[in-house]
C-alpha cells in the first residue's frame, strides 16, 4: 500500500504508540485524524493531523464517530481501554481483573464498528503485548487479554478477507507516558524490568510505530503478530 493520500484513523493516537503512529503515518502523506479520550496537548501533533474525542469503550458514541469519518483506508487502535491489573491472580480485586479487559472490548467495539467503512484493500491493526505469550509473575491480567486481542486478530483476519487486511504488533517494555515516574526513578524502574532482555533497554514508541508501518503498509501481511520485544520472548 502507498500511503501518500490514504485516509487514516488512530485510536489511542494522542499519545505513545499511538501518537508515534500517526506521526509517521503523516510523514508518509496519509490524512490522518487520532481519537482520544482525552484531547492532545498543545503542540503535540504534526501540522494537519486532525483530532477528535471519544471513548472505545462506549459503543454508540464510537459507531457515530466512525460514520462521520467515513471511509477510511487504514484503521489503527492502540487504545488501553482502561486501568490495567497488575499482581498475583488468587490475591488481584477481580474488578480490577475484569477492567483489563476493557481494552479487549474496545478493540472489538473499534473492529466492529469500523471495519465496513474501511475500503477495500484497506487494513486494521491492533496492539497486544509481549505478556500474551511469555507471562511474567503479576502479569496475568495483561497476558490474558494481550492472548485474547491476538487470537481475535487471526480469526478476523479469515473473516475479514479478502476485503480487508488485519494484524497486531506486540511490544515488549517501551518507554510511554503511561509510566508516571520520572527522572532516575523512571531510569532505575526501566533498567530493572529490561534487565534480563537480549537488548537490555525499553523500546521506544517510534520503534513500534515502524512495526505498525510495516504491516499497513505491506499487502501481503495479514493475521500475523509482529513482536517488538527486545527479545522478551527469548529472555
């Protein structure tokens, strides 16, 4: 897919991975509109990329947003729906265990909701999780939902094609504002969890935003998780 003059929309898009995707979604001329929860911060977007507001996890105010941007060329959700559980399983709040998958439901509320106005040839791309396939203790809440997103995408990916291309890229320890520590207790925090990596330091969201190129950009490229790890899953 050349993505000069495609139009693309970017769940999550206001920050992190998300916002590390539509920048080099825009550098490569596509027409690109993120959609938050919250509005971006002043400055932070490239010149012409378009912001709404809205919430994936309620489903009526989504499917409109969707129409009103429609068609579409390429659809991106990096959205975390939510607060995520951290800690042993017999001893989590399983409030809290259920609310992780928030991000499930909306990744699915944005599949289901966007995909018919996705054009033909166009692509869906997710975000997962290195935890869905290797699990570290306390990680239960992440693997079981990074596992679930994963499993979706390949079965989408059958019932999606030939119209449409899915896929989902895997990160391991990126460095995103959704670490609130700073300074060296942010250093300290990231070189004690990427200790044990072959590249023992956290990825970056612009590394995993090439990710997200590769796979929309790619035409023959569906159903496929790509791991942006640091080598988690051979740690």
């Amino acid at each position: 897919m050349n993505l000069s003059g495609k139009k693309a929309v970017v769940f999550g898009g206001t920050s992190g991975i998300g916002l590390a995707t539509a920048q080099k979604l825009a550098e490569a001329g596509a027409r690109v509109t993120v959609i938050g929860r919250n509005p971006p911060k002043p400055g932070l977007l490239p010149d012409g990329v378009a912001a709404k507001q809205c919430d994936v996890r309620d489903a009526a105010a989504l499917e409109a947003l969707l129409e009103s941007l429609a068609p579409f060329d390429i659809l991106v959700s990096a959205a975390t729906g939510g607060t995520r559980a951290i800690g042993p399983f017999l001893d989590m709040d399983m409030d809290g265990f259920k609310a992780s998958f928030d991000k499930l439901w909306g990744y699915a509320n944005v599949v289901r909701h966007g995909a018919r106005h996705v054009t033909d040839g166009g692509s869906i791309t997710l975000v997962s999780g290195a935890p869905a396939r290797k699990c570290k203790p306390g990680q239960i809440a992440l693997s079981s939902v990074g596992g679930a997103v994963e499993a979706m995408v390949r079965a989408l990916a059958v019932e999606l094609a030939p119209r449409i291309r899915i896929n989902v890229v895997s990160p391991g320890t990126i460095d995103t504002p959704m670490v609130p520590a700073q300074g060296a207790e942010r250093a300290a925090l990231y070189e004690k969890m990427t200790a044990n990596n072959l590249i023992p330091r956290p990825g970056t969201a612009e590394e995993v935003a090439q990710a997200l190129i590769f796979v929309i950009g790619n035409d023959y490229v569906t159903g496929t998780t790509v791991d942006v790890d640091g080598g988690w899953l051979l740690s």
